[in-house]
C-alpha cells in the first residue's frame, strides 16, 4: 500500500482540476473588443486622419491598453487597414444589394445611383475615409482602394449602363456617377450659395435624380433615365 503524501492525500485522494472555461464566452467577449476598438479608432482616423492619431490616442478612446491593440490588429498600420476595409466592405455590400435586387437595368442603375448617395450623405466616416485616402499617397495606392472593394460593383452598374445606352463610354458614365454624387455632398454648401436647390443636397433620391439626368440624358424615345424608372412599378 502506498504511503500516503505530506497532507494525508493518496494519488487517488487528489483534488479535482478546475473545469475549464468554455471557449465560447471568451470569443464573444474578444469580438466585442475588438469591434470597440476598430469603432473608436474608425471614428478618429475618419476625422483627424492617419498621421495625427497614435494608438495611445486610440486605447484611451476606446478604454483598453497598448497590448491589446497590438494583439488584435498588429499595431496603427495594421489597426487602420481593418477600419478602411470594414468600412469600406459594408459600403460595397450595400451597393451591391441596391444593383442587384432590381428586375430592369433602368432600376438597377437608379437604385444604385440613390443608395451611392444616401451613403455618401449618412456615412460620414466612409466618405472622410474615402477623401483621406485620394490624398494619402504614401499610404497606398487609389487603384489598390477601388479595385478591391469596389471592381465587382463598378462591374455591375457598367453592365446595367451598357445594357441601355451600348457600351461607348459605359465606363466613364459610370465613373461620372461616382465623381457627381461625391461631388455633391463635398460642394453641396458652395452649390447652394450659387442658387442650386437645397434639397438635392439633403434627398438621396433627388440628389440621384439629378445626377442620372446629367450622366444619363434622355434617349430618343422620351424621358431621362431617372424619370423613367420613378415611373415603372
């Protein structure tokens, strides 16, 4: 019989190891941090920019330290890549299910055209974003920011352009969507100041409207773009 240890246990008299705790409370918790983190340092990087933001800027805002900035995204490069990309991911995402849910070209084109708007209206921090990144060129290159995010939308509403007035400058259509909507909302006070209707700068919908009718003119046939599809079903 073996002896027993210093204590008066046996081997078999040992105490239980504590239950380990489920991996599921702890990858929940972990997600809502860095969901925290990437929503601060979003917020700042949209409004002060790259440069002028230091992690330690970003750990006080969003209440965590150092360590945990670097363990979640590797450091400020790494940090500002994930803000950029989940931005700029839910704004294509959008795009996409505005272009792709509706049954004729011309709809497809308006509905994109007014979701473009609406989110360069509401998201503030995509189109700060956006801006930074035209003038941040030591950071990446612009052909790196829209090929990824936005090649298989772009893609899409060429098609839906192409499909109605043929394919001769269906891609600078396109970019001219693009450039007028952002245009807007970025001179929207100036435009006002000219004599240019408020409201355009404050409805997607009528921003979009003008937008397609200066893209977009009528075709022979009668009756813009835009105010064809308003008129369907």
């Amino acid at each position: 019989m073996k002896s027993p240890r210093p204590g008066g246990r046996t081997p078999s008299q040992a105490p239980p190891r504590p239950a380990r705790q489920s991996t599921g409370p702890r990858k929940a918790r972990a997600g809502r941090t860095r969901d925290r983190i990437l929503a601060a340092a979003t917020e700042l990087f949209a409004q002060q920019g790259f440069a002028a933001i230091s992690v330690r800027d970003i750990a006080r805002q969003c209440g965590v330290n150092l360590p945990t900035i670097y363990h979640y995204f590797g450091g400020k490069d790494g940090l500002y890549d994930a803000c950029y990309k989940a931005t700029f991911e839910a704004a294509a995402d959008a795009l996409r299910t505005a272009i792709t849910e509706a049954p004729s070209a011309e709809l497809r084109i308006r509905n994109f055209t007014v979701k473009l708007c609406e989110i360069f209206m509401r998201d503030h921090s995509f189109r700060r974003l956006l801006q930074r990144e035209f003038l941040r060129e030591e950071h990446r290159p612009i052909a790196a920011l829209t090929t990824h995010h936005f090649d298989h939308e772009f893609r899409l509403l060429t098609a839906a352009i192409v499909e109605l007035y043929g394919p001769e400058q269906s891609m600078e259509r396109c970019f001219s969507i693009y450039g007028l909507a952002l245009g807007l909302i970025l001179m929207r006070r100036i435009g006002e100041l000219a004599g240019m209707n408020p409201s355009i700068g404050a409805n997607a919908q009528l921003m979009a409207d003008y937008v397609l009718g200066i893209v977009l003119p009528a075709r022979s046939g009668g009756g813009g773009l835009a105010r064809r599809a308003r008129r369907r079903p």
